[in-house]
C-alpha cells in the first residue's frame, strides 16, 4: 500500500516564505501532485512533479526527490488567501487507473 | 467551459437508508472518480470508472456501488448507510493522458443521523 506524511498545521505571516514538507511510502511510483483545499470547497489542483526536481508556476514551486520519496511545496509572498489545506498525493504504478492516494493535510493559516 | 458538477449539494439520511450522489464531469474528460472525505482529513479513494466500467476500487464496502453512463456522468450510490458514512463525497474527473491532475467537484455533504 501507500502511505503518506505530512505535518498537520503550519502558521506563517502575509509575505513570508512556507515550504510544505511530504513523505511517501509506496512501491511503484509516477508522481507526486499537490492539491490545495479552501474551507467548504474542493480541492484545486497546484503541480505535479514526476521527475526529481523544482517545477515553478508563479509564487508555488513543488519539488521532488524521488530516492528520498519525499517531496515539499513551497509558497512564496504568502497572502492571506493562501489559508487554506494542502494536499500531497501519489499516483502510483500498482495501480491500473488513476487513483490517488492523498495524505492527511496540512492546515497553513497566514496570520497579517 | 462547465467543470464538474455534483448534486445534491447537502443531504441528510436516516441510518439504513440509501442514497444516490450523481456527477457530471468536466467537459472533455472521460474518466471519473469518487472520493470521501471526513472533516478534517484526506480524500480515500472510493472506485473509478470508465468507459462505463469500474476500474479500480479502494478499501470501501460492497455497500459502495457506482454507475458510468455513455455521456461520462456518474451515479454513487450507498446502502444500508451507517452513521460513519457522514462525510463530504467528491468527485473527480480527468483525462487517461493527464491522469496526475484531477478536476474536483464542489462535493456532497452527506449526514447520516
């Protein structure tokens, strides 16, 4: 199976910098997505990273090491409407169609 | 360009009921997938389908059956609902080329009393 940890709740200020840590445990793998959660809505796609490496897309940049299975999502001059829930989830080869398997959240309030 | 859509948007159920949560998905995808998620935790993949067959399914009951209609549009449907099966249902669609990126309705919030 798969299995995925990341940290439950980062705090961080209007402007600032936050990286979002993930470890993934599985036996095959394709990649490695983010998805971002506001309260009461659905979860949005952000980046997928399937290659070692830092993929950039404005102020969100996700990156991935595949020998170290972790990867992090890193959020640059937060806003406040970055508060919000941020999903890693694996898309991996065991699987025959596009299952994701999705880790518990990490809750980022950005405080003023 | 409508992206995916689900109905109802709220619905509450007695414990033994069934219950039926449809979706239509994202103009030009052909694949769909559901998902529950409690309050406060990650979506768990429920079944896929395509091509009006299911293609994959996680770690749910048999009570947990789905239907793909020739359009793509799905049905979830749930027996004998327990209290436990309160949670928010999502559906997700994609294409098979670009299977990293699913496009997530607004959910149905499901309350089993």
């Amino acid at each position: 199976g798969q299995s995925l940890e990341q940290p439950s709740e980062v705090t961080a200020v209007e402007g600032a910098i936050v990286q979002i840590n993930c470890t993934y445990q599985t036996s095959g793998f394709y990649g490695l997505s983010w998805y971002q959660q506001h309260d009461g809505g659905a979860p949005t796609f952000l980046s997928y990273n399937a290659l070692d490496g830092l993929e950039e897309t404005g102020r969100f940049s996700s990156f991935l090491s595949r020998s170290d299975s972790y990867g992090y999502l890193l959020l640059q001059e937060l806003q406040m409407k970055d508060s919000a829930s941020y999903f890693c989830a694996v898309r991996d080869k065991n699987n025959a169609g596009n299952m994701l398997t999705f880790g518990g959240g990490t809750r980022l309030m950005v405080k003023p | 360009d409508a992206g995916v859509t689900q109905s109802p948007t709220h619905l509450i159920k007695t414990r033994g009921q069934q219950v039926t949560l449809r979706c239509s998905p994202k103009s030009g995808h052909d694949t769909v997938s559901w998902y529950q998620q409690a309050l406060g935790q990650g979506p768990q993949f429920i079944f896929q389908y395509y091509e009006e067959e299911e293609r994959q399914r996680g770690n749910f009951p048999d009570r947990f059956s789905g239907h793909q209609f020739p359009n793509y549009s799905s049905e979830l449907n749930v027996n004998a609902l327990l209290l436990g099966d309160s949670a928010l249902y999502l559906c997700a669609s994609s294409s098979l080329l670009a299977a990293y990126e699913q496009y997530f309705g607004p959910g149905t919030r499901l309350t089993v009393t």
